[in-house]
C-alpha cells in the first residue's frame, strides 16, 4: 500500500513493497545523517524538518539511533513550530535513563521560568507524556507552585494540574505535600471550568491518600455542582454538551464527595441532597435531544449521582428514589444501561433504606436472567438475586437459579452454585428444602459443586436430628439413579453411612438393598471416594450385623486386598481385620456416629468470597441488612460441647455469619480419601454465644484485655451521632479516618449479645502496639458484663483484624460503654475513642398482642411514671415504609390493625435483662401537616421509658 505522506518534497516517502519501504527508508535516514554531520550549518526549518521525518520513520516501526542531540537543540528555539516538533520527539524517543535528560530538563526548566504560556504548556505536556522519576525529582516542587500562582494564565493551569497528576500516579512519594496544598482546593471556584475540571482530577487522587488534607474540598464541591445541575444548558454554552451541562466536570465532582462521609455541615448536607434531588428529576425529564450523545451524558450524571448516594447510605428518600429510577433501566434497550442499573442495585439492595425497594423488582430481574443475550448481563441478574435474597423470597430466588443453572453459561456456573448453596443454608427454615435443594444442585451440576458443598450438607445433616432420616431416604431414592454424579454418590455414601439404620425399616431401603445400591456405582468412581465407599461399608458392619459376612467377602476379594491403589488397599486390610476380631462393644465404640460439628464461618461463603476478591473492612454480607428478628441474623449458635449439643432452632444462622469461628472441628481421617476431610478453612480461635448460658463470661479462651473503669483522656468522637446511627440497625461503619475503619457487625438475643467489631488499616504502613480497650464507667460495669478478646498488636497495612465481645446486659442501663484505641502509626502515637452502640434496646424482644390485650395493657400503665411522651418537629421525610422498618429495627414488634387511627404506629416488645424483664408499649402518631410525631412510650419503669423515648425520638 502507498501512503502519500509527503515531509519537504513531492515525492511518497514509502514505497508500493516492504522491501521498496525499508530501501527508501534507508535511503532517506542516509541522507538526514549526512545533513546532520555535514560542516554546512543546519538552520532551524531544515533541522525541524528533518527531526520531524525521523520521528515519522520510528512511528513506522523502525529504530531510530540518531538525530536526539538536534531534536533537544530545538527546544531552545524561540518558534513555537520548532520547538513543538523538539517536545515531540523527546515525549517520544527519549527515555529517562537518556544521557541528554539533563539538557532536557534545563530546557524545561527555561521554558517554565519564561511565562510564555505558549512555552509553558509545551514544557508541560513534556513532563506528564515521559512522567519519569527523574522527571518528577526535578520539577514536583515547581510545578504546585505554577499551578496556584495567581498570575498563571489559565490554560497553563490546566496543563500544570494534570502534568501534577500524572507524575503523582507515578512517583506519589516526590510530590510535596505543603501550602500549595490549601490553596489548590480554591481552584474549584475558578471561573474558567476547564480549570476546575482538571483541578478535580489532581484533588480526588490526592484526597483519596490524604483525606483530612484536602477535607475543605467538599463544600467547594458541593457549591460548585449546585451551580451546575441547576443551571440551564444556556448558561455554560463552551462546555454543554447535547444539551447537558459540564457533563464531565459533574461526574468528578461527584466522584471527589465519594471519597468522604456525608457533609457535617446542615447547610452543606442540605444543598448537596437539593443537588442530588434535581439529578434524579432531571432524569425524569423528557430527553432533549435523540442522540446518543445526549442520553450517555445524561446518564454518566445520574449513575455517578447514584454511586453517591449509595455511599453515603444516609438519606432514606434518595435511597429508594434512586433504586425506583435504576428499576426503569432493567427493561431499557440500552444493553450497557441495563447493566449498570443490575450493578447499581447489588449495592443498594445492602442498604437497610433501600432493600425493600430493590425486591420489588424481582420478577424483572429474574425475566432478565432468563430472557438476556449478554452473558455479562445475565451475570450481573444473578449477582442482584442473591444480594436482594433474604427469608421472604428465598425459596423463588433459589429455584430461579437452579432453573437457570441447567442453561447457564459454563464460565458463570461454578459461582451460581456457590451462591445457590448458601442461600439455601442461610436461609433454610424447612431443612428438608435445603437437602432437596442441594441433591438437585448435585444433579443439575455435579461437575461444579466443590467439596465444600457436599462437606457442608454432611455437616448440616449431622447437626440437625430432626432431618437426618430425611436425608438418608431422599438420598437413597436419588442413588438409584442410573445416572448418578460422583459427589452425589460421596454425599450418599456419608449420610447412608452413619444413618442409614433411620429407613432400614423399610423393605424397600432395607440393609442388602442399600449396600448393593452403593456398591454398584463403586467401580464407576475414583480412588477417594472408592476410599469413602470403603468407609461406609465399615460403618454398615456396625449398623447392620446382619450383612457383615457379604460385606466381608467384598473387602477380602482380591480387587481390594490387592489394590494397586495403597490408600484403597490399606483401609480394606485394616477394616476386614477389625470387622473379624473385634467384639460388637469395640465396634460400636470405633464406629459409632460422628459427633456433630461446631458452627463457624461456611467454608462455602469462605470461597465465595474469595472468588469474587479481597474484601473491604465491612464487605456486602457483613453490612447487609437483618431485616428482623426472625431472620438467620438474630441466631442461636450451637454450643461447643459436642456431648451435650441441643439442636438449634430452624432459624439458626446456618452459615455461621452471626457466630464466632472455631478451630477444633471435629477428628478425621487425613487421607485423601476420608469421610469428611478437613471442612473449614483457618479461622481465629473464639467461644460462641449459647444463650443462656454464663459460660461465655468465665472462658479461659476469653482470656481478655480488661474491660476498665476509668475514663478515656481524649475526647469521644461524635458520640450521639454514632450512637443515633446505630439504634435501628446491627451492622456498618461505626468511625473511619484517613488511617483507620472501625466496622460493626452485632447480634443480640434475649440479654445476651455479641458484637464484632472490624478494624482496617486504610494506610500501607503497619500500626505497631495497636490496643483497644473497652471503657465502662462504674455504674455501667454493674448493669453490663462485657468480655473483650485481645487482637493482634500489629496490623499490616491494608489489613483488618477481628476484634469479639461478648455482652451481658444485668439490669437497665442509660449509657452505652467507650472504645479506646491505641497505636502507634509512623512513630506517632495515635490516641482516639468511640462509644459503642451498645444500648438498651437492643436487648429489647418483640412481642405480638391482639388490639384488646394491647389497649388493656396501655391503660395498666398509666400512671405519670410510668409513661413517658415527646412531641417534636420530623428531621427526616415523613414515610410510612421507612418508619415501620425504624420501629421493627428499633425492636418492638410492630402492630398492625390495633390503633383505631391507621396512620398511627404501635409496637410492643420486652426489654430483657438478668435480673428483671420489663414490657414495653409504644405509640407513634405523625402528623403529616405539621411534620410533627408525637411519641409515648410506657413501662413499668420510668428509667427505661424515658430512655426508650430519647432513643427513638431521634430516628425520626
């Protein structure tokens, strides 16, 4: 192909073959060398033009070993021509450990010192295309000081932010963070918005590893895109774009208020959710243009606006607004946009706000699932189910994705299968369900369950008496099969294995029927669970006395006794001589059932979360919201005894989300082939809440750092914010700084409770002697036994440790106990304190009462001191959803139907403590014209309801 590419002659500088290129290029290099070593002096057009066709033939493909001497002599040229095409070739061929980077960056640095703009910006762009090291140690400190200087022109300015930002992304360790740094914030008041554009950009980076350097950023933010968003397309003619005004300039800003909390400021609070409230609307608006410009920008806005919203999780209506508007993108044309709005809604449906709203879109997502052509669409359909899945709709979600499962992309299913197992365990209140639920996924693909979801059947079946015999009739039926996958035959192995005997009643699963049944698809499997079957087969010895002679004969043939496998040998050896001379006591000693397993943390949760990435301090399952008290998340743990395990309710918390891990599971067999090899992953040693129990107070595992009594030195960061934070919700961010995240995971249940509390290291540096103490004052310490487990004193950079405690509440209490943390970080000692949100309604049970029992109550607490009442002006939206979730989340049971007044609220609920139980009623009655509530609560103790009522007033 000829390219008629044409540098200070008529003639093509490539020729018609790669042959004729590469002579012509030779040729041509040939005489720009001559030029260059002739004794004529060049002048500055033909040294330009000739720098300017070696620059041409490098871009080609070939190497260029010449001609950078000339190039570095033009940048001393005072014609912007020449000195553009020495900047170019320098950008391009010149690399940092160049000999000629010192006449460079003298270059540079005359270009710098000219106030030339022209000159300047050239220089500029220099330093951020090559954004060397050496680079950066000879101009960082110089060019903040350009940036904010006020005579810079601002083109300039814009040039010197952005070349700021690329050397930072490079060698963030020779900026100099110094005075510059205050006055580089103002930039977001420039009148000239392409300053303000690139000044966004270098002030996010830099906010994201220095916070608190750049905290007055956020209310320059704020009133900078108020401007935006409420002015017209007219106003902002240079930077509209199809009709949407600085489109780009809008998703920064909103990008840069994502690396802080929501503002403190009311004023400021108040005119950014103003802004956020017009976004929304403006997305309401008709489009006003067709194009496909306008629409993108449009939405680049409002996703970004969203992004917001979710991360700052504290404006209820703007939450569920913006859940409404992602539920109109699931059935848009747009592939993209269906895409970011499944995305989108996986975070929100974490949120306690907004995870109501998002499951009312359910049947949307589950038609995307089934009817999508993008496979990553259909991925993120998957992902919004899980996220959205919780008691009431787990049973569909879960049959939704087995459905799906059988067509699902291969890439795709390993994943499905993992989450389809834990929703099914988390959420199981029928275990019967959970069996069928996972042998159909064994079924539909075998292939694809991994060990630690059979392993995690066995162990749910072990601990559950109430479905083993279940179990061992569904998996027999499923074995006889013609067709069995392996891990079903594992799973039935086991479960036949130690309860087999539950249906030997039956003529039709009796003894011979069940052995001959496995053994038949023995020959079809693989040395472990050959090595398993051998196991079971052992175990019907025990069982089944009246099979051992046929069961002996299978383990003496010479298939067995001869096995080239020595795993399989050894084990036929070793259980044909038991079986031969041990007594019937010894047997059943040996072989008797397996002792049930101590709860912990779902190995299968564990890989999950490990196939999706690292997580973050609080990742989605740990802030996802527990809906009631009747969920998995309010569980009872089973105890660690395994000679006296009691069975836990139907609505323990199968995954062991809400419980502490142990490292003592239950013995084993090593080999490869063993019943139940390891099931867990490591985790911390701890000791689970048994309700009821004072043990937990006493452990010598709880070894602990002492829970004092004296006050902490510095000041409690925000107490009753946090405290207010935490009164109708368990789990979230209870503090975050520029060094450290405190994250808080909580269950409580009758008096007892038990909180994790997660803290991360946001910096690369190591905290050294970090030690948290939690503060009671003495009046606290006789109403609340608190243990504290010691964590580790150093936590690595990027790294989060686990801190457990375990509560006790003795009688009513109106202050909540202080966390005080000590490390040192970079040599300094840092010193803070937080209240935990330890209150007292968190031991608070709900209680259902029929309208005649409610009122009849009501009026036997009707003394003056026994009834506490507030009336005070609404600080939220007044919504009736969002109130009755604050009332269930405060913990009382919320009574439908009882008030003759169906706009007012009642609940009912026990206050637990060990020395006393104290019933509660309450009555919220808004008024919508006003915007005022006014609250009653009423006990028997007046204490109490006087707390009660302050802790709620202020939800509202």
């Amino acid at each position: 192909m000829v390219v008629g590419f044409v540098v200070g002659g008529t003639e093509p500088l490539i020729g018609k073959s790669k042959e004729a290129e590469i002579k012509r290029i030779n040729k041509e290099l040939a005489n720009i060398r001559s030029k260059f070593k002739g004794d004529k002096a060049l002048d500055g057009y033909s040294k330009k033009k000739y720098v300017c066709k070696l620059l041409f033939i490098f871009l080609l493909g070939h190497d260029i070993d010449f001609g950078h001497m000339e190039a570095v002599n033009l940048l001393s040229s005072n014609r912007y021509t020449e000195k553009q095409i020495g900047y170019l070739f320098i950008s391009v061929l010149v690399n940092s450990n160049s000999e000629l980077i010192r006449l460079i960056n003298n270059a540079i640095k005359n270009d710098l010192a000219s106030r030339n703009p022209t000159f300047m910006g050239l220089a500029l762009h220099c330093i951020a295309n090559v954004g060397s090291r050496e680079m950066a140690e000879a101009f960082a400190g110089e060019i903040p000081k350009i940036l904010v200087a006020g005579d810079t022109m601002d083109s300039v300015k814009q040039s010197a932010a952005l070349c700021l930002l690329r050397l930072y992304r490079t060698s963030p360790d020779l900026v100099p963070m110094g005075d510059w740094t205050s006055r580089v914030v103002h930039l977001l008041n420039d009148q000239h918005l392409g300053v303000v554009t690139a000044a966004t950009s270098l002030i996010t980076t830099l906010a994201q590893k220095n916070p608190e350097e750049f905290k007055t950023s956020v209310s320059l933010a704020v009133s900078r895109l108020s401007r935006i968003v409420t002015s017209a397309s007219t106003d902002l003619q240079d930077y509209t774009y199809y009709f949407v005004p600085a489109p780009w300039l809008s998703v920064k800003l909103l990008r840069l208020l994502q690396c802080y909390p929501p503002p403190e400021d009311p004023a400021v609070r108040g005119r950014l959710t103003e802004c956020l409230e017009t976004i929304l609307n403006k997305a309401q608006e008709p489009p006003k243009s067709k194009k496909v410009q306008h629409s993108n920008a449009k939405n680049a806005v409002l996703f970004e606006a969203i992004s917001l919203i979710i991360h700052h999780d504290s404006e209820p209506n703007l939450l569920v607004r913006a859940c409404n508007q992602l539920g109109q993108f699931l059935q848009h044309r747009e592939t993209n946009l269906r895409y970011l709005a499944l995305e989108s809604m996986c975070t929100l449906a974490s949120s306690e706000f907004s995870h109501e709203a998002v499951k009312t879109h359910i049947e949307t997502v589950i038609n995307a699932l089934k009817t999508e052509r993008d496979v990553s669409v259909r991925q993120r359909a998957v992902d919004l189910l899980y996220a959205m899945c919780d008691r009431s709709n787990a049973q569909q979600i879960v049959a939704e994705m087995l459905n799906y499962l059988e067509t699902a992309d291969y890439s795709i299913r390993e994943e499905i299968v993992l989450k389809v197992a834990i929703l099914a365990e988390k959420y199981a209140v029928d275990y019967t369900w959970y069996v069928d639920t996972i042998l159909n996924l064994i079924r539909i693909a075998g292939d694809y369950v991994s060990e630690e979801v059979w392993y995690r059947v066995i162990q749910i079946v072990i601990n559950r008496d109430d479905v083993q015999g279940y179990a061992a009739k569904t998996v027999f039926e499923a074995l006889q099969a013609p067709a069995c996958h392996e891990n079903l035959v594992k799973v039935g192995g086991y479960i036949l294995g130690e309860f087999g005997n539950l249906i030997a009643g039956d003529p039709r699963s009796s003894p011979l029927i069940q052995f001959n049944l496995l053994h038949s698809k023995f020959h079809l499997c693989s040395v472990p669970t050959r090595a398993l079957l051998l196991s079971t087969y052992i175990k019907f010895v025990n069982l089944f006395p009246e099979i051992k002679t046929t069961i002996q004969d299978v383990l003496r043939s010479d298939s067995q006794l001869k096995n080239a496998d020595v795993e399989l040998q050894q084990r036929a050896v070793e259980y044909l001589r038991l079986s031969t001379i041990a007594s019937t006591d010894i047997l059943a000693t040996v072989l008797e059932e397996m002792p049930p397993f101590p709860e912990r943390e779902s190995s299968i949760l564990a890989k999950l979360k490990k196939k999706k990435g690292p997580s973050t301090v609080t990742d989605l399952e740990e802030i996802k919201k527990e809906r009631s008290s009747d969920m998995n998340g309010s569980a009872e743990p089973t105890p660690v005894n395994a000679s006296n395990v009691s069975t836990p309710s139907p609505s323990a918390d199968l995954l062991g989300l809400g419980a502490v891990p142990l490292t003592n599971s239950a013995p084993a067999p090593s080999s490869s082939g063993s019943l139940l090899v390891d099931v867990f992953s490591d985790s911390s040693v701890a000791v689970p809440l048994a309700p009821g129990s004072e043990d937990n107070f006493a452990s010598s595992d709880l070894a602990s750092s002492e829970v004092v009594s004296e006050e902490p030195a510095d000041a409690v960061h925000d107490a009753d914010e946090l405290i207010h934070k935490f009164i109708c919700k368990n789990n979230g961010v209870l503090f975050e700084n520029q060094l450290l995240q405190i994250g808080l995971k909580s269950e409580f249940r009758q008096n007892l409770g038990r909180m994790f509390i997660f803290y991360g290291n946001k910096t690369s540096t190591q905290f050294l002697n970090f030690t948290p103490t939690v503060i009671c004052s003495d009046e606290l310490q006789s109403s609340l036994n608190l243990q504290t487990k010691p964590v580790d004193p150093i936590v690595d950079g990027g790294a989060q440790v686990q801190q457990v405690v375990n509560i006790e509440c003795i009688s009513d209490f109106m202050d909540a106990p202080i966390l005080n943390i000590q490390f040192r970080y970079g040599g300094t000692l840092q010193n803070l304190s937080v209240k935990l949100p330890i209150t007292l309604n968190k031991f608070f049970q709900p209680t259902e009462m029929s309208s005649q029992d409610f009122f009849q109550r009501w009026k036997q607490l009707s003394s003056s001191k026994q009834e506490v009442q507030n009336i005070f002006k609404a600080k939220h939206p007044m919504d009736t959803e969002i109130t009755k979730a604050k009332i269930i989340g405060f913990g009382s049971a919320l009574l439908e139907e009882v008030d003759p007044n169906p706009a007012n609220f009642v609940g009912a609920g026990i206050i637990h403590t060990k020395t006393i139980q104290i019933g509660c009623l309450l009555r919220l009655e808004p008024n919508l014209q006003a915007q005022m509530y006014r609250l009653t609560l009423r006990t028997s103790k007046e204490a109490v309801s006087r707390r009660l009522c302050e802790l709620l007033s202020e939800q509202f």
